[in-house]
C-alpha cells in the first residue's frame, strides 16, 4: 500500500500544472478628436480582444463585465479618463493588465497608439503603434501584429497570417476611368503567373467616362499569390487606337482604387 501511494504521488508530482492565463481587460478606445466612426472603434476594440484571446498565454476579459464597472462607477470613456481611474477599473475588474488604445483618423488612415497597463504597479509596461486604412481587413490585420508585438505572440500571428495568406477573397474596386473622346468600350481581363489562379478572357465592364464600385471575383486569389495576379484594362473606340494599362492585384487589394485617363489617338 505504502510502495503504491509512493507511485501516485511520483506521477502527481511530474504532472505539470495548467499555466493560468492572466486576464486582459481591453478598454475602448479613446479618440479625443472624434475623427474615428463607432464602428472602426468597436472594430479595433473587438480586434484587438480577439488577438489577445488567441494567446496561450493571456485571455480577454469578458467586455460586458468591464462595460457595467465603467458605468456604475460612472467612469468616462472618453479622453478625459485618467490612468488613476483605468487602474482603479482594473483592481475592481481582478485583470492583470488593461489595453489602452487612443485612435485617430485622417484622410482615410486610421493612427491607433496602444499601451499596456500593469495594474499591480500602475505603470505602462509596453507599447506600440501602427498606421492603417479604415478598412475592416486592413484593422483586423493591423490589430494582430500589434498584440504580436506587445504580448509576444509569435506562434499565434504566425498562425493567423497563414490562415490569411490561405483565404480566398473577392476583390472590391472603385473604378473611375475616363477618356478623350469619351465613348470608349472598357474591357478587363485577369493575367495570372500562378496555377492556383487562371487567367480569364476579357469581360465588358462599362463605357468611359465610368466611375463606380464593382466586385471582382477571382477563384483561387489569396493574400499569398495577389502578386502574381493582374488586372488588364483595355479601352476600343472605332477609328481610334486600342490602349490597355495593368494593375497588380496586390495593389489593389490595399489601395481598391483603380483611377485612369486614356488620351485616345487616331488611327492612321
């Protein structure tokens, strides 16, 4: 009896432990400005709590909880909030850390400052910032490298860009596309130098002058392969010479605008 309670507590003893995970309390966002919509707010907020819940190391805390302290204690959640007042939410809450993002918006770019609270000390422990577009994609991106830089996630970016690069996407383009003369058939066409994508015919988009929003879909077409894939505008008007321009994919994936003027020449 005694030789089998010695295995037991032998097997007990070699046993790791479950590594608590210490809580993150994400707050939202300030923008002292308000140059930044609700919605890119709440989308940075909810990134940035999915990113640190992708740890093996730190969970979110749960944001409704940290929502009612803020309001029964009648603490701002704008830029008139102190750190005093974040580290007090943060004792009450029982978190580790609070994320503290500020945000601003400028000409479709979206600056976000984050800054990690120790709670225990009462001091900002790490930092980061980038600089993205106000664009769901470009966010959600964005968000995750910073959480990667401040928590350390590698494994877990690593993993998330290459469930990223593997998504296949549709790709959403304001084309404003002009000529001289106007009246010029608008043809487009995909030229591709992988096999997960083929290459595609010329299809009829509109008549120039043409300006709007449309959606192209491009089986295959992933984040990973976007640099060998093109889009070829070409322009035909009867009696004059057919011009064409190509764009990479890649581009457009980030800057979704395609602007062009072609100055039409008469055939000889």
């Amino acid at each position: 009896m005694k030789k089998l309670f010695l295995i037991l507590l032998s097997a007990f003893s070699l046993t790791p432990f479950a590594q608590e995970k210490k809580k993150v309390a994400v707050l939202d966002p300030i923008c002292r400005d308000n140059s930044v919509p609700t919605f890119y707010r709440q989308m940075v907020r909810g990134a940035m709590e999915s990113a640190v819940s992708a740890s093996d190391e730190y969970e979110a805390y749960d944001r409704s909880a940290f929502d009612q302290i803020q309001k029964e204690q009648s603490f701002q959640r704008t830029g008139a909030v102190n750190d005093s007042q974040i580290k007090k939410m943060g004792e009450m809450a029982g978190v580790d850390y609070i994320l503290v993002t500020e945000v601003s918006a400028d000409e479709g770019y979206l600056s976000t400052i984050v800054k990690v609270l120790n709670v225990t000390t009462g001091k900002y422990d790490k930092s980061a910032d980038d600089y993205m577009k106000l664009s769901p994609e470009d966010v959600k991106r964005k968000c995750n490298v910073i959480a990667s830089s401040i928590f350390d996630m590698k494994q877990q970016y690593k993993n998330f860009k290459t469930s990223l690069n593997n998504e296949v996407l549709s790709l959403s383009v304001h084309w404003d596309i002009k000529s001289r003369p106007q009246g010029a058939d608008i043809f487009w066409r995909v030229i591709s130098r992988t096999p997960e994508v083929e290459s595609q015919n010329y299809k009829y988009l509109e008549t120039a002058n043409f300006e709007g929003v449309e959606t192209i879909k491009i089986p295959g077409l992933t984040y990973a392969n976007s640099k060998q894939v093109q889009i070829e505008l070409k322009v035909m008007r009867k009696g004059y010479v057919t011009q064409t321009c190509k764009y990479n994919v890649s581009s457009l994936i980030e800057d979704k605008d395609v602007t062009v003027f072609f100055n039409l020449q008469r055939e000889e």
